[in-house]
C-alpha cells in the first residue's frame, strides 16, 4: 500500500475548460474527503463520502463543481467551466470510518492553475 | 461551531533549542485535536492527536502537544529543533458535540523555520 495517490499532481488549464481529478485512497479506508488549499490557508472542506454514498458538501462546492466514488473505491473531482479563482491545490484524503477520530491520511495533492 | 486559530504566521527558532507553535480553538463542546505537518509541494501528514485521557500526546518525529480546557489550548511543542523540523504545521479541532460528520476545521498554518 502506498498510501493515498492523485494524479494528476499539477494541472495547468484555460478558463472555461473543465478538469477532472482522480483520488485513490488506502484500500481499506472507506471514508474519503475532498479539501481545496489556497496560499497562505488551511485546507477548506469540500465534501466526503463514506464508501459510494456522498454523505456532506461544503457551501464552497458550487454547481461547477461535482465529485463521485462510485464504486466505494477511487473518486474524482470535477470542475466545469474553470475560473481563476479555483487556482489551488486540491487535497484528498482517507480514513476508516472505525478510525474516523484518529486522523486523515492525505495525498499529495493536485495544483490546479487556471489561466 | 468549531473553529481553530494559529496567531503566529510564522516562528523561528535555531537548531537544538525547543519550539513552540500555538494553537487555540473554539468549540461548543468537547474538541478532538490534531496535529499535522505540511512539507513543500507535498499533502498533510499526520503528526498527533488528543482525544482524551492524558492531556500531554506525543506523536511523531519527537513533537508532543499538550492539551489545556481551561485556556482552549493545544500547542505543539519540540524540545530539541531539527533544520529539517522546518515546514507548515497546521492544528485541527473537530467538535464531539456536532456528532457523525467526523469533518474537522483546519488553522491557517504556521511556518516553522529552524535555522542552523
């Protein structure tokens, strides 16, 4: 197990065009979170699923917005319609619902620049 | 509502001597507190937590934190610095009370740098 791994680790894109980022967590975790980091800030949530079902989203996950898990296992993160204001780096981490008090693991993240 | 605050954007501190960074939160009931460090380019790792029990938590790479109800404090502490100890550290607090979201509030981070 190596942890949890999302690709693409940076991304560079024209406003307007959509992207889409892929997490996949430690394969036990059935407990999968979605955070945006800006400069200079702590992650912010974006939403969580526990196995396929998305269970809470953040008011900052606009309609542009959309993520999916749908075989319980790896999820994406869909932006549409980008806009230099989601320039960030996006976080994905895991952990066991058993262990749910006992920390994230996180993933490298992906860097999303919207030019 | 939960909340987290860092007050020092960054602490500097020379290599062998112990460290500080501050961490206070706000929570309506009882908190669940982390810890976590953050090297360039690189996501989270987890370092420590307080649940309950032992208001003193030791964690990873040396760094304890010591928990205390009465100041709504959970600073991290070191007694030794290493140059490579030097990152972003970020404190977290989830809120027992809030029940079932298991979605903890991240601090705005502070950069620790240890100079030789």
């Amino acid at each position: 197990d190596t942890g949890v791994s999302q690709d693409p680790r940076h991304k560079i894109t024209k406003r307007g065009q959509n992207v889409t980022f892929r997490c996949d967590p430690i394969s036990e975790h059935n407990r999968l979170y979605w955070y945006r980091q800006t400069l200079g800030q702590g992650p912010e949530f974006l939403t969580y699923f526990q196995n396929e079902a998305q269970l809470e989203k953040s008011r900052l996950l606009s309609d542009r917005f959309s993520a999916e898990r749908p075989k319980g296992s790896f999820s994406t993160l869909e932006i549409q319609r980008t806009e230099q204001g989601d320039s960030a780096m996006y976080l994905c981490a895991s952990n066991q619902l058993e262990g749910a008090n006992y920390g994230y693991t996180f993933g490298s993240g992906t860097r999303l620049t919207v030019v | 509502a939960q909340s987290v605050a860092q007050p020092e954007d960054q602490v500097n501190v020379a290599e062998g001597n112990p460290l500080t960074v501050k961490c206070t939160y706000s929570v309506s009931g009882n908190p669940y507190l982390f810890w976590y460090v953050q090297y360039p380019n690189r996501g989270l790792q987890f370092l420590l937590k307080y649940i309950t029990g032992d208001n003193l938590v030791k964690g990873s790479y040396g760094f304890e934190a010591e928990f205390n109800k009465s100041q709504t404090s959970f600073h991290l502490k070191k007694p030794s610095a290493l140059v490579s100890d030097s990152a972003l550290y970020f404190c977290a607090v989830r809120d027992i009370k809030t029940g079932g979201s298991y979605i903890p509030t991240f601090g705005r981070g502070t950069s620790l740098i240890v100079h030789p």
